[in-house]
C-alpha cells in the first residue's frame, strides 16, 4: 500500500475522492545540469521559483486530532499550499499571525474554537474557514457570527474544502483580472485603495469593516453602474441563495454615515445602488474624518 492510500484511510473525517494529476514540482534551491550557455535560462528558473514562494499560500490548520491534522496537511500539500498545525487554541493565537488562510477546528482541548475566531477577527483579516463536526444550523450560524469566512462540516469532500479555499482567498486576495484592475480608485476626495485596504476622505483615513470596504469598493468600481441587491449579495457576501434581507440597508447606512453624505451611495428603489455622482459627493465632504465618524453616528441613530 502506498503512502497516498495509507494517509487518506487514517482519517474518517475525510471523504476518499480520486486524486488531482501531480504537477512535478523543481526542488527549491537546485537545478538541473546543462550545458555551458544555458546559465539565462537557469537564471530565469530561480526568478519563477522566487516568485512561486512568494505567492505559495500559508495555511495554518488548527486541529486537536494529530492524525485528522496530518492527512489534511498531507492533501494541502499535495496542492502546492504551505502548511503548519497548531494543536491547541493557545499556540493557534500564537502563530496565525504568520498564515494567510486558518483552517479551525472548533473542538479544541484548551479553548472553544469560537472564541479563537473572534480573536482573531478582532485583531486581523485573515480568512477563517471553520473545519468542524459541529452540524446544526445553530451552530453554523454561531461560526459564521464569530467572524469564520466559511463553514465545512465533517466529515467532508477533499474536493469541495478545496474549492471554498479557493472562493474564500478570491474574495480576501484578488487574483487574475482583478490583479489588473485599479488598486487605487479616487472620486473627488474620497480615495480607495485596494492594497491597503484603505478608505481615506480628503486625506484622513474613515475606519470602516471588511465588508463596508469591499461593498464601496465594488460600487466605486462601476461608478455608472446599478449594481443589483442580488449581485451585492453574490459578489461581497459570496451568497448566492439567501433574499437579500436588511445586511446590505445596514452597510449602506454604516458607509454613508462614516462618509458624512447619503450623496455617496444612491439608492435605486426596486433594482439596487450606485455610486454616488461626484458633483453631489463634493458638496457634502465633511472637513475632517471626525465629524465623518459623528455623521455616521447621526445617519445610524
């Protein structure tokens, strides 16, 4: 029996599907031999390698059960991703500050895996995905309140905890196109930028939620655009089934409140919202980013 099946058959959490084809991957730091000539060529090998780690994701899998934890690391892997375990709550809160996606258990033997995660929404953005055999919907409504990005409940598809990973990571790191698209979009005094993950007001920074950010962003994105409720649902929530219900109302009110002007986002009764045309937006810009924050008390209240 080979390792692959050996590793696969420990753990009843995962479901055994057919492998992907392996990719050979270069061994990092050597090179093939060749002839004298070909130093560009291994030149331009390194430089593919150095940017292959830079983008490789680190993955910190938080999971009690040492053999759960090994077939999981042993599958991501497989798929290229850099992975570390953390087996309690306590070394979870030590070291995901150096991961890009964690992947959470929430039965954990020191601490209850939600209130890891709402530690660790409260001090970062790192995408959360909560692996767990905990299956009512209570529960997962719990998960989802507690700041995780994603629930998967075991025992689960290799496949499909895959594909959430890759829709969670699209959302929280933009890849293909959108790496092409503005990383910085200004409207008069209002500037958004996607690489920090800014919003500033004629200069002074307005504190706004991940979700407030990537709502004005995607609606600052297609300034003469309606944007449906229904796609604000699918493209900012990733929900591709709920009515859309009073979420995006409030969003909307939180932005346009910490922006000091309703002018900001339109609302088109019956169909979505829009962005708010810039000759309106300007006349409503308050001077600084305190009276933005008192607006956005006076909008809310």
């Amino acid at each position: 029996m080979n390792q692959q099946a050996t590793t696969t058959s420990l753990d009843p959490h995962i479901r055994r599907t057919p492998p992907p084809p392996r990719v050979p991957r270069p061994r990092s730091g050597s090179h093939p031999a060749g002839p004298a000539g070909q130093s560009g060529q291994i030149g331009r090998t390194s430089r593919t390698e150095a940017v292959r780690a830079e983008d490789t994701l680190r993955v910190l899998v938080v999971e009690s059960d040492a053999r759960a934890a090994e077939t999981l690391v042993h599958g991501l892997r497989r798929h290229g991703y850099d992975t570390s375990i953390a087996g309690t709550g306590s070394k979870a809160l030590e070291t995901y500050g150096d991961a890009d996606l964690v992947l959470l258990d929430l039965e954990l033997p020191d601490l209850d895996g939600l209130e890891i995660c709402r530690a660790i929404r409260a001090a970062s953005d790192i995408p959360v995905i909560a692996v767990t055999a905990r299956a009512s919907e209570l529960d997962r409504v719990l998960g989802l309140q507690a700041g995780a990005d994603d629930y998967v409940i075991k025992p689960y598809g290799f496949r499909e905890l895959m594909a959430r990973i890759e829709a969670v990571m699209r959302r929280a790191r933009p890849q293909g196109r959108d790496r092409t698209a503005a990383q910085v979009i200004s409207a008069g005094p209002l500037t958004i930028d996607a690489g920090t993950r800014e919003v500033r007001l004629g200069g002074h920074r307005i504190e706004v939620t991940r979700k407030e950010f990537d709502l004005l962003r995607l609606l600052a994105s297609q300034p003469e655009k309606v944007i449906s409720r229904k796609e604000l649902m699918t493209q900012v929530w990733d929900d591709n089934w709920s009515r859309p219900g009073r979420t995006i109302d409030t969003h909307v009110s939180s932005l346009r409140g910490k922006l000091g002007s309703a002018d900001w986002i339109i609302t088109i009764r019956g169909v979505g919202f829009r962005f708010g045309h810039l000759g309106n937006a300007d006349r409503n810009v308050p001077e600084n980013a305190a009276e933005a924050q008192r607006g956005a008390a006076l909008t809310i209240a």
